[in-house]
C-alpha cells in the first residue's frame, strides 16, 4: 500500500462543480494537499522541464487521513441465505490455479457463530463446518489441471453426518473420472439466517481463481451420486432452497436466485461473465445466442473494480479556472503521489476554438501496467529528476492493465478508474529512454507536451476527455472548431469513436497527433465509462487474446476486437492506420512531393524548409525522432480517402519494427519494409468543409518541444492548427489528385 494515494470520481470537472477526492493515507497520518494547474508534466530537465502554475483554493493545506480498504479480488456476496437442517449444495467449477500454495474459496457461508466453508488447497476440495460445538472436516482426492469439475456437500441433520464430493468431467481419451467422497461425522449444529460469499471468504481473503458455474442448494440430504450426476444433466432435483443462474445478468453485477426466497447477490471488483461455460459446445461464440453454454463466471484474484473509498476531500471549481489540466499533489513524510484531473469550460467553446482531447479512455486501459520496460535504471532516473517514482509494478494491490495477464494467463478484460492508477500522473516517466534527451514520457505526461507548447505560443485551448465525448457525443465537439488528440489515442466506444466521425463529417476539424489510434473497441459498464471492458478478439498486436468463444462483450453482447475487424479502420476515419510497431525509438520524417500541392498551401507559410526531400523531426524528448514506436500508414484499400494527400513520411530503419498482426497473413510480409515501415503524415478535407490532419507516429509530438518548440516541426503545426482553427470552410478539392501507389521520396 502506497503511503500516500487516491482516485477521482470523474476525469473532468465544469467551474461550479464539484469533484471529490477519494485518498487513502498508509496508517491514517495527515497529509497535505496543494492544487496546481499543469502545462508540462514531463520532468526531463534536458526537455522544457516539469512545469506547473500553484492554484491557491479551499482544499490546500493539512489534513487528517485515514487507511482505506484495498480488498482487490473478484467475488459474490449474497447478503441473506437462510440455511435449515439438512441440506444438498452443489456447484461447478474449473480452478484455474490450482498451483497456488493459498487456499482458494469457492463458499463461505456464516450464521451466528456457524460457518461453512468450501475450498480448495493443495489439489484438493475441502469443507469445513464450525461451530462452538466443534467443526466437521473433510477433503476429496486431487483435482487435475485443465478441467471442469462438480462437487457436492450434504449435510446430513438425521444421520449426523458431513459429506464432501466431487467428480471431475470427462477429458478426452481419458477414463471416465471417478467420484471421490470423503466423509465427517458428528452433530450438525442448527445453522437460520446468514450470508454467503462465493469465490471468497467473507472477510474477503482467500480467493479463488477460476470459473464457478450455477451453485444450488437443496433442501434435504440427496445421495451426492444424484446431486453430480444432475450437475451435467437435465434431471432438476427436488427442493430446490437456492440457485444462482450465471446467465441472467450478464452485463451487470447482480446475481439473481431462482430459488422461492429471492437470495440474490451483488458481484464485487467486475469478475468476468460471458465466458465459456462448462457445456459450451464451440458451435456459438455470441454468448447471446446461446446463454446456457456461458453460465459461468471467472473469478480472479486480483480484480478490481470499485474500490469504494470514501470521498475524502471535494472541491467546487471557482469560476475563473481557465480549462486546463490539474493535478491535486498529496504528500506525507512518507511519500508523495498526485492526481490529475481536468477542468472544462463552463461553456464548452466559449474560452477557445480548439479543444485538446485527453484519451482518458486510453489511459484508463493502461490503468496499472507492470511491465519490464520500468527498470530500476528508470526509476533512479526520475529519482533524479525529482519525478514520482512509485510505479505499478511494485503495486499490484490496486490491480492491473488491460494489457497485463492474470496469475492464471488468462488476458485482464475490464478496467475501472474508481482506483489509484499510479502510472497515469503528472511529473511522471514510464521508461528508460536512451536517446540523448530522451524523457521516457507515455500518455498523460506525454500529452503534456501539447499543452504547455499552446501556452507558450498564446495559443487558447480548452481541454476535454474522452469521457466527456462519450457521455455527450458529438455536441461537444461541434462547440470547437479544432480538436486535438494526444500520443495515443487507442481505445474508443462506439460512441466516442462515432462522435469523431461526425465532427469530422460535419466540417469539423481533427487533428490525429498521435500513432496506433482508433485501433480497439471497448465497451462500458451498464453505460458508464468509470469502468470498460475489452476483448481482444481475433487480429491485432495484443500481449493476451481472447479465449474461444469469448469475443463478444459481457457488457452489451456486442463483437470487440480491432475496429478494422469491425468494418471500421483507422483509415477511414482519420486517414492513417496502425502500421507497425518497433522499440521506444523514433527518426526522422521526410517531406514528399505533395507538400507542393496549393490545398496545403496554408502549411508552408513562411517555411521555405518546407519543400520534398527536407527532414524533419530528427530530434525528439521519445525515442529520439518523431517517427516512431507504433506507427500509421495510409492505405486507401482500408479506407483512406482517395483525395488524401501524404505530405511527409517517416521511415524508422530500427530492425524491431515489423508489420501489424492484422496485416500478415503468411510468414512473409505483407510488402516491402518502405510499404510497412512507415508513418504517413496526411491530410484531407471533408465535403462539409473540414479537414484531418494527421501524423501517424506515436513519438511525433514528442519532437514539439525540441528547441524550445522552435524547430520546423513545431512551426509546421503551428501553422496547421492555426488554419484548422480558422473557421473558414476548406473547399472540397475537385481537382483533387489521388494517392498515389507510394509515395515518391525525393
Ligand atoms: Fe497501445
């Protein structure tokens, strides 16, 4: 647990609302609080510098803290169960760790000073029944990797007797597996009104990892032979006191009893439902086609959804914050941590024409990512530069990214922002960059970089978030007639990604300054945003794929996956599509011929450089260069208009670019390196008058700030967005001259 942490209830916030601040600090000592607005959250000292304007308001100071709950791990509560005399529970499951040295619940059920519990340890299934009377004890023979299981527990009032079973289902070519029962006896103590968790205990520990699939109780002591034989059945046993159907409610967090009391239960921390079930045949993969073969939910146990802080401090925006990013920084002896926020117009467009989209939906699925790019050379270098130094890796508690595996290999599906995301900060690095003024910066921090070169050239800007695109649409962005994205732009909702193409089919002016944009769908949570879920179906460049039969969406039944797969490329919305993808390195880009053509005239105003054959961007604060690390290429075969025009190209020469996933179908590449290999910076208008620019690299704005953002590449933008926020219509292009196959470098 971090010293000093804490979370936000919203990415954005309007003059005159409030947000609040959920902050946990380590043993409840005081802390202090300091609000700022950001324009550069890189701390490179070789780049502009960590860069922030204080903001003098109500919540600076002191203030007490208290520890709040970390209790990551997926489970069910079912907050009444009513249990009497004798009776029959059974349940499916398919552990998927069972190599954990913890003990992993499947049920923890208590009553007064009565508790049963079922779990597995060591290979085995166990049950426990305690009272103050004593306990009944027994465990069942190993249960082997890779399969489904059915287990039974009877609790025989008259005859005064524990039973535990199970029977694991057939795998192929393998004898008919034999059902192993093991036995307690002793007096069953008298057990009424109580609660249960599945997958946990109830004091939340002890998780299980893995899928659990339609637990029943029964009232009365069945032969355990009949309660598993109707596990895999169609018998329905008599007396049915409870049972939870995993197929209604997929979607939500509830878990509803078809039993006569209504016990019904509440999912904690987003386990993952619309999975494959122990039936599922392989004939439908749309879960919704066939819900009965996707009755199961996988539990892990580090999910995390909503961690449900308290909210600890709130503030209402005065009315003169100028839109921007902020950050409320915390600080202990201990530690120090911050949280960003941004602040909107109160009037969406009325402080500038231009507005900078925060793909806070992209941040938010990277939320937590561990990974061997943090290196302790990394860390001792923002120690260095008096960054943050705390990182996810050594953080797990608060879970992980959309791009990390659970302990079990099985892909982390959904992502919530209702807890600490330490790698989403200002005064943050992400990596060791060594180029020589590397700074190593990723999303929010790299971001930055478009902030603080808008201030420095006078240049108003409002700030807003994918978030705020998604809940409004494209009202939002018609207030502005530029908008901006930063380096990354990956994950969209069909709403967000919706909203973009309507502004820009409206005359809207859209400016891509990012690589590997538009790429993945996600979808979100029963509507909302705080929480997204992602599957990784079929192509793509992904460090996890979805299972079989798992492409689809618990939360709407919809088909996730690349938007490419999905009839939707990257080029068809913003002219450019992920290409290739290489180390954190970046070169230079070169101008082509059709930097000549008059529609860009507006582009080389007062840049005699601007000319085929000129470079620029060879110097940059990621990677080194501005083209680089995951790159975009036009391809009118994936929808680039055909009146685009490409206007300068990077070819990165770094031997580990190689050709999107999406894009090989064989060993062999799907062109040349010059086809593959490259970053196209395009431009084209829309008949409604607008126009997309875009540069295809995600490194590119990393060049901005190079020379104190005078160097071409800067004033190049400076132009482009200066026209793009003019709200003069661009002309449709008659005379357009369509892309050529390839582009010739001069
Ligand atoms: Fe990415």
């Amino acid at each position: 647990m971090l010293p000093i942490t804490g979370y936000v209830d919203r990415w954005s916030v309007k003059p005159g609302e409030a947000i609040r601040f959920m902050i946990s600090s380590r043993g409840g000592v005081p802390y202090h609080a300091r609000l700022a607005r950001i324009f550069c959250a890189d701390p490179n000292p070789r780049g502009p510098g960590y860069r922030e304007a204080a903001m003098p308001c109500g919540i600076d100071g002191p203030h007490a803290g208290i520890e709040q709950p970390v209790r990551p791990g997926s489970r069910a509560l079912v907050p009444r169960l009513d249990l009497a005399g004798s009776l029959s529970l059974a349940l499916t499951l398919r552990p998927t760790l069972l190599s954990s040295p913890r003990p992993q619940t499947l049920l923890h059920w208590q009553g007064g000073r009565v508790s049963l519990r079922l779990w597995i340890g060591q290979r085995r299934l166990h049950a426990e029944l305690s009272s103050p009377a004593g306990a009944l004890r027994a465990e069942t023979g190993l249960i082997l990797d890779g399969g489904w299981v059915d287990a039974a527990l009877v609790l025989d009032d008259e005859a005064g007797c524990l039973r535990l079973a199970c029977r694991p289902r057939p795998l192929p070519y393998s004898p008919a597996p034999r059902l192993t029962l093991a036995e307690a006896n002793g007096p069953i103590p008298p057990l009424g009104r109580g609660r249960m968790m599945l997958a946990a205990t109830l004091d939340r520990t002890a998780h299980f990892n893995g899928r659990l699939e339609r637990p029943a109780i029964h009232d009365g002591a069945l032969p355990v032979e009949i309660l598993l034989d109707a596990r895999s059945g169609s018998t329905r046993l008599p007396g049915v006191r409870a049972l939870w159907d995993f197929v209604e409610g997929i979607g939500t967090e509830r878990i509803t009893d078809f039993g006569p009391h209504g016990f019904h239960g509440e999912l904690e921390n987003l386990p993952t439902r619309a999975v494959a079930g122990a039936v599922w045949s392989g004939r439908h993969q749309r879960w919704t086609d066939a819900p009965e073969e996707y009755a199961s939910i996988h539990f892990h146990e580090n999910d995390v959804g909503d961690l449900g802080w308290l909210p600890s401090l709130s503030l209402t925006i005065p009315p003169e914050w100028p839109s921007g990013l902020y950050a409320l920084h915390l600080e202990t002896a201990e530690g120090r941590d911050n949280i960003p926020f941004v602040v909107r117009a109160a009037e969406a467009g009325a402080q500038a024409p231009v507005a900078l989209l925060l793909p806070t939906l992209t941040y938010q699925v990277y939320g937590q990512y561990p990974r061997q790019a943090v290196t302790e050379a990394a860390a001792s270098r923002a120690r260095a530069w008096g960054a943050l130094t705390e990182t996810a890796d050594r953080h797990p508690e608060y879970g992980l990214s959309a791009y990390n595996t659970h302990a079990d290999g099985r892909g982390v599906t959904i992502t919530s922002m209702r807890r600490p995301m330490l790698d989403k900060r200002v005064n943050q690095i992400h990596r060791l960059d060594e180029t020589p003024e590397g700074s190593g910066t990723y999303w929010l921090a790299a971001d930055t970089y478009l902030l603080d070169w808008l201030d420095r050239r006078g240049i108003p800007c409002e700030v807003i978030t994918d978030h705020d695109v998604h809940a409004e649409g494209v009202g939002l962005l018609r207030r502005y007639t530029a908008v901006l994205t930063g380096q990354h732009p990956e994950y969209h909702t069909e709403e967000t990604r919706g909203a973009i193409a309507a502004f820009i089919e409206g005359g809207g002016r859209f400016l891509y300054l990012g690589g590997n944009g538009f790429y993945w769908k996600i979808v979100p949570f029963q509507g909302e945003t705080w929480a997204v879920e992602l599957r990784r179906a079929e192509g793509g460049i992904r460090t996890w794929a979805a299972e079989p039969g798992e492409g689809y969406h618990a939360f709407d039944g919809s088909y996730g996956g690349l938007w490419r797969r999905l009839g939707k490329p990257p080029q068809a919305l913003v002219g450019v599509g992920f290409s290739s993808q290489g180390d954190y390195r970046a070169e230079p880009y070169r101008f082509t011929d059709a930097i000549q053509d008059p529609r860009i005239a507006f582009m080389r105003q007062g840049l005699e450089e601007a000319a085929p054959g000129i470079s620029f961007g060879e110097r940059g604060l990621m990677g080194g260069g501005a083209a680089g690390h995951e790159i975009d290429r036009a391809d009118r075969s994936l929808g680039t208009p055909a009146h685009a025009l490409v206007l300068a190209v990077g070819l990165p020469q770094h031997p580990s670019f190689e050709p999107a996933n999406e894009d090989r179908l064989t060993q062999e590449w799907p062109g040349t390196r010059e086809d593959v290999v490259r970053s196209d910076v395009t431009f084209f208008e829309s008949a409604g008058g607008g126009a997309v620019f875009s540069v295809g690299s995600m490194s590119f704005i990393g060049a901005l700030p190079i020379d104190n953002y005078e160097n071409l590449l800067a004033r190049l933008m400076e132009n482009i967005l200066r026209r793009f926020a003019d709200p003069t219509p661009f002309p449709w292009p008659e005379t357009a001259s369509a892309l050529p196959e390839k582009e010739t470098l001069s």
